[in-house]
C-alpha cells in the first residue's frame, strides 16, 4: 500500500488542500447556482402576476428546473471530490484499503480527478435526495400551486 513517506507526504497535503480548495467553490457554485435560479425564478413568476399569464409560471418552472440540474451537478461533482478527499485522508492516516491502492494506482496519484467509475445520471436519484435541494422542491411546489390556482383578475379603473 503507498503510505506518505518523507518525501512525499508534502505531496499527498499539497494534494489535499487543492481538494479542500475544489470542494469549497464546488458548494459555492451551488450556492450561486441557487441564488441565481430563484432570482430568475421570481422575476418570471412575478411577471407572471403582472400580466396573469400562466405559460409564465411554466416558462418560471422550466428556467428553475434547468438551473436544478447544473446544482445537481455541482453537488454531484462536490461528493466526487469529498470521496477522494476521505480516500487520501485515509491513506494519510494509515488507514488505507485494498481498494485505495488500486484506485491510487489508476489515477496515478491525482487526487483532483473524480471517479468516473459513476456518472452522473446513474447518481442522480441519490443526489435529489440531499437536503441541499430544499429550495427546488418548495420552489416547484410553489409553482405548481401557481399553476393550479386560478389567478385573481387584475383590477379596472
């Protein structure tokens, strides 16, 4: 098993700040991916009220639901780096497995490259479930509701 000696254990920490470093603006791009959805998200929905046009809040639904998958994506790609992040973690501490040599051996050494043995899609039902989500479903249950509730007519003069 390849254990950090003396001369490359400045190697392995090196590596895992640069990790640390790529988890970090993985859950920061998340956040701004939130940020940006539902500030686009209400700009639509609001001008949906405006003008009491349902295809509005569709178009509200459809914009928010594609920011949800580059979200779904960066939170995909954040439990991709914190794997290997724990797998040098591990191999730091002595506590490596058979399994982390092999994968050690396959990425030679580069711990910034994510397991491709998974894709993404295949992930994708154990990403929804991630609490991160919340604001997409109360979005989208938000949305649906506007959807189905008949909008109040705008007032005359």
């Amino acid at each position: 098993m390849p254990t950090p000696n003396a001369e490359n254990r400045d190697f392995w920490i090196k590596q895992s700040e640069m990790l640390q470093s790529a988890i970090a603006r993985m859950a920061n791009n998340s956040l701004e991916i939130k940020k940006v959805g539902l500030t686009v998200w209400a700009a639509i929905a609001g001008f949906g009220f405006t003008t009491t046009n349902r295809y509005l809040f569709l178009l509200a639904f459809v914009a928010f639901a594609l920011f949800g998958v580059l979200d779904l994506y960066y939170l995909y790609l954040e439990r991709k780096f914190r794997a290997n992040s724990n797998r040098l973690t591990r191999m730091i501490s002595g506590y490596g497995t058979n399994d982390d040599d092999a994968w050690i051996e396959k990425v030679q050494g580069n711990f910034l490259k994510p397991d491709g043995s998974t894709k993404f899609l295949g992930q994708l039902p154990s990403t929804l479930k991630s609490w991160s989500n919340l604001p997409y479903l109360i979005t989208f249950l938000l949305t649906i509701l506007l959807l189905v509730v008949p909008l109040p007519a705008l007032p005359t003069k």
